[in-house]
C-alpha cells in the first residue's frame, strides 16, 4: 500500500467481484493427498477436493526469525505482524528492524509514521535496495553481528560487533522494545511436496523453484509460479509477470496466439532491465542454465541474511535457535552433522591440500537431520526453520545447498481440525 496507490483489500474485493463464484476466500489449500488436491474452509466446516488443469503458486514470501546467540530471549515480531499491532495503537517504544531490502525499509518508516523510533540493523554493509540514501531519517546500524542478548525488564541488549579488518572489532550494543524480523524466504513448500526442482539463488532471495520466463516450473508440466515465489522481484514488476505467466498459459491452450505471450514476456524482461538486472541475469540463469544446455550450477553460499551472528560465534552454537517450534538449535544440527560424516568437527575454512579429501564427504540430507533433531516437525511443519537451516548448513560446510537438499512437506500443509478429516466422504 502507499507508494503504488493500491489498497490489497480493494483489489482483492475487485477481483472477487469480477470472479463471483470462482472465488473462493475464507479457504485454504492444503495440498496433495495422494492424487487429490484438497483445501479447508478456516471454520472447519468444510472439506474440498479440486479438480484442476494448471495450478498457478503465487504464496509469495514469508518473513523468517533471526539466527543469534540468545534470540529466543527477546520478543520476536514479523514485520507484517507488528505493522498491524503499531496500526491499532498496541505497540509504542524503540523496536529493532533488522533488514534492509525494500521491504525492511519501508517497515522502518511506516513505524516512524506511526510514532514509534525504530533503530534499523543489518549485517550487510551497505543497504540490501542498493541505495544508501533509502536510510536517510532512519537511525541504522550497519554491518554489524549479534553477539550477545541482555533483557531487562520489558527490554533487552544487543551487544553486537562490526568487523574492521582481520581479527579486528568494533564493539556496540543496541537497546529496543521489540525485534522485527523483516527478512523474508519464498514460501515454496508447495512446490516442494510437488516435487519441483528447487535451487538456491542469492539473488532471488534464497532457494527458489526453476521456471522458465513464462512461470512454467521446470519439470512439472501444468504448474507456474508467479510473484514473489519466483524469487524476490520488485513489486511493481509483478503484475507485468502475471500477464506474462497468463499469456503463456493461453497460448499453450490455444486460446491466444505464441507471438502473444512472447510479446507479454518480452515486456517483463523489459521492466526488470530498469528495475532490477540482477534479478534479469537470475531468471535468465533458471531458465537456460549455463552456456544455454539447460544445466543450472548452484552457487556457494556467501552469506545468509536471517543469520546475524554468520560465523562469528560459532561458540555460542548452543545459544543459536532455530526451529523455534521443536527447540532445536545450531548445536544441534552441528553434532548431527559431525556424527553423520565422522569429522571432529565442522571446518569453516578447508586448506588446500584437504579439498580432495574433504569433497568425498557426503553430507546428512535434511530428511535425516529432520529425523534426528525433530527440526520443522512442529506446528509450522518447517516453514519458519527449513530453509535457514539449509543455507546455515552450506555455508558452515562450504558445500551447496543442493547437496543438504530439503525435507518433503507432507500433508496438510496447514493445520486442520481431525473434525473435517472425519466428516469427509
């Protein structure tokens, strides 16, 4: 809302008037059971199997809890949630922002246009939109690292460190109310209980399925994706690639000519060129892969965004929670790790006569780290923990992210009351 002059609610309520009885709201889609595909009503009161030709993803992205030594001391809030809860005149004081992308920025300020005096704080250097002049009139911290978490009283520190040059910190802390998590994955796990072929882009934001310009995922012949599910692309370019991804559908059915929706895919490539042409060589990299035979090389993993305390404070893995559901922590997947490929410990840093040795090494995949740590099989069956664990892991271990791979979401991908599996037929 705001900068593009569009209320959600308006064109939700537009588009429900214009679909009538095609819409279906106060639904949700829990997945595929066998060969059905099954929804709920959020009462309970109904069960629904669909019959379908293409199934079009767009779950678009889902904030994420931070990584840090102590982070389950402090009270932790999605940027979403407490815009709602500053809305409503609910939450006052000094919160913490963490993240930088546009979505973060715009958080910081719509909290400054509520009253509130929020800090903003990321471990990336510069401004993850690319434009230092977007923190102008935000108090910011910059490239700094959670060290270590106080709470006193309704409030907590953050001592921090800022890296100044090999083996060199500058030390801080931080004071706040409230930690607003603003770092945001693609919420694939529909994609991955389909099967889709997922690959991690740091671009993109994360691990994300490969799909083709038109939004045809790669593999899986009548599924698209469009949005941000297809990676983090600027919002304005969105509703561009849903009329290419709509275009494409057509004309594989016949009801438009090809030259249509190369014309409206065309027209995408176009608008990410001036918004975002990182985003473009992304995209051109899921589709084609390398060198135009279709084989797509997975990048190691610099840096992980959720992770504020990266490999700094390895020492404090215990301390590091990551599924917040099951208790599972850093150490945790740590010893799991060891115990699986019988090394002492994990190495941040190979030498160089290691690496032949040290690339014969199979890693655990997350099915197995899944069964031995209890990791995603809480309530949110891995959609807050899964991915950070993954991209930790790759990056603790030099390894790619592929080689970890991802646990499959099972059924229901959304809690349901045992009442509506009872009644169904």
């Amino acid at each position: 809302e705001g900068e593009l002059g569009v209320k959600v609610s308006d064109y939700t309520s537009k588009v429900k008037d214009e679909l009538g009885d095609q819409a279906l709201s106060g639904v949700v889609f829990d997945g595929f059971l066998e060969d059905a595909a099954v929804g709920h009503s959020l009462d309970g009161s109904r069960l629904f199997q669909f019959n379908y030709r293409v199934i079009v993803v767009a779950t678009g992205v889902r904030e994420v809890p931070l990584v840090f030594p102590g982070n389950y001391k402090v009270p932790m809030y999605t940027g979403l949630t407490y815009l709602k809860l500053a809305k409503d005149g609910l939450v006052k004081g000094e919160p913490i922002v963490y993240g930088t992308d546009e979505w973060g920025v715009a958080v910081a300020k719509s909290l400054v246009k509520a009253g509130l005096t929020p800090l903003i704080m990321d471990h990336a250097i510069q401004p993850r939109t690319g434009r230092p002049s977007d923190l102008s009139g935000l108090r910011a911290i910059m490239g700094a690292y959670i060290s270590e978490t106080e709470v006193e009283g309704g409030r907590f520190r953050l001592r921090y460190q800022v890296p100044e040059g090999p083996k060199r910190f500058s030390e801080g802390e931080a004071t706040g109310d409230a930690l607003v998590t603003t770092v945001r994955v693609p919420a694939i796990e529909l994609l991955a209980q389909l099967g889709a072929e997922l690959v991690y882009d740091i671009v993109l934001g994360g691990i994300v399925p490969r799909h083709n310009w038109g939004g045809g995922v790669t593999g899986l012949s009548n599924v698209y994706v469009v949005g941000e599910v297809s990676g983090l692309i600027p919002i304005s370019t969105i509703p561009i690639q849903a009329r290419a991804v709509a275009y494409s559908i057509a004309a594989t059915y016949g009801l438009v000519k090809p030259e249509e929706a190369d014309q409206a895919v065309a027209k995408l490539r176009e608008a990410l060129v001036t918004s975002n042409p990182a985003a473009l060589d992304a995209f051109n990299r899921l589709e084609r892969g390398l060198h135009d035979v279709g084989y797509f090389q997975e990048p190691n993993v610099p840096e992980v965004p959720q992770w504020v305390s990266d490999l700094y404070f390895l020492d404090k893995a215990d301390e590091q929670l990551i599924c917040f559901c099951e208790d599972v922590t850093l150490g945790d997947l740590l010893r799991v790790t060891r115990e699986f490929t019988g090394l002492r410990g994990v190495k941040v840093t190979v030498l160089h006569d290691e690496v032949p040795k040290y690339r014969e090494l199979k890693m655990p995949r997350m099915e197995y780290i899944k069964r031995a740590t209890g990791l995603g099989t809480g309530a949110c069956q891995g959609k807050l923990c899964m991915v950070t664990a993954n991209l930790m892991l790759a990056r603790l271990t030099q390894r790619k992210p592929g080689e970890f791979g991802l646990f499959r979401q099972r059924f229901p991908l959304n809690p349901m009351p045992m009442g509506t599996l009872g009644d169904a037929e």
